[in-house]
C-alpha cells in the first residue's frame, strides 16, 4: 500500500478477503454501479444467452433482491444482506428453495465480476444450506409388495404381451 509492503494475514483465504475489502475501497466511487444497475444488465444478459425457464425463475429473485438491497453500491453488499434477504423470503422454506435462491443473487454477482462490472464478488463466499434430494427411496424390501400392487402387474404390457419401456 502506497509503495509498501503490508502483510494481510498468515491464512491466504482470509488475506484475499481483506486484499478485496482494500481493493473495493480504493476503487474510484463513479465506477462501482448500484445494485440495482448490476442486476438489471444481469437479467438483461440472462434473457439472450439462456433459455426463458432459466431467466423467468431468476427474475422475481433479482427482482426481490434489487428491491430490499438496489440503491447500495455492488461493494457494499455483504453476505448478510443476502442471508437476511433469504431469511426474509423463505422463512419456512426448503433448504433447497433457499439454496437456489441464494446461488441465483451469487450468479448475478460472479457474472458483474466478470464483466467488469464489479471489482470482486462480494458475496463468493455466502454460506447456503445444503440442499436436499427430492426423491423418496424405497426399500429393496417393499418391492416385493409395491410390484404386487400393479395392476396391470408391473412391467407388462397385456396389449403386445412384452415388457413397457
């Protein structure tokens, strides 16, 4: 800093994380767009470069988030925004649900980043729930009983006298 060396910390993650912190301040202030800003161009990019069942999900998240977090500039959202924000929305939700929400803002901020737009994501890091499988397995041992059950009996086409595929 100002031509001298300064040590940030002994732990390389947590060193990154203050070089970035010491980067987002020093950053001139009429480059670093509101949020608002990001996550429009973000949605903008979204609509011509992925399919519609991708941008029409996202859309009421940047939406939401814009709302509660649009006029503070891209280095000053922290995790917490995004945590409180998640909080907020899903109070009873799925680990799931929330994970996805939470990774749809992270995507919108990795893509400022990459763009330029941003001089570090500031949100990389946003510990998310670990989301859940949406199957329920059965037992080996209640096959038995579940093929039974089939009328016609599983696997059997009475029309061609094979198997359905």
């Amino acid at each position: 800093m100002d031509g001298k060396f300064v040590r940030l910390h002994e732990d390389k993650s947590k060193a990154e994380g203050i070089w970035h912190a010491i980067c987002a301040e020093h950053t001139h202030p009429s480059v670093v767009p509101l949020t608002k800003v990001v996550l429009k161009k973000y949605f903008e990019w979204l609509k011509l470069n992925r399919a519609e069942t991708t941008w029409s999900r996202r859309e009421p998240l940047l939406r939401s988030f814009s709302k509660g977090h649009g006029r503070l500039k891209v280095t000053a959202i922290k995790p917490h925004h995004v945590v409180t924000w998640a909080g907020e929305n899903w109070p009873d939700a799925s680990p799931t649900t929330v994970h996805k929400g939470i990774a749809a803002i992270q995507a919108a901020f990795s893509w400022a980043h990459r763009e330029g737009l941003s001089p570090h994501n500031p949100i990389a890091k946003v510990d998310k729930p670990t989301p859940t499988a949406r199957e329920d397995f059965v037992l080996v041992e209640d096959w038995p009983k579940l093929l039974q059950a089939c009328t016609p009996p599983f696997g059997l086409d009475h029309n061609s006298g094979g198997c359905q595929h």
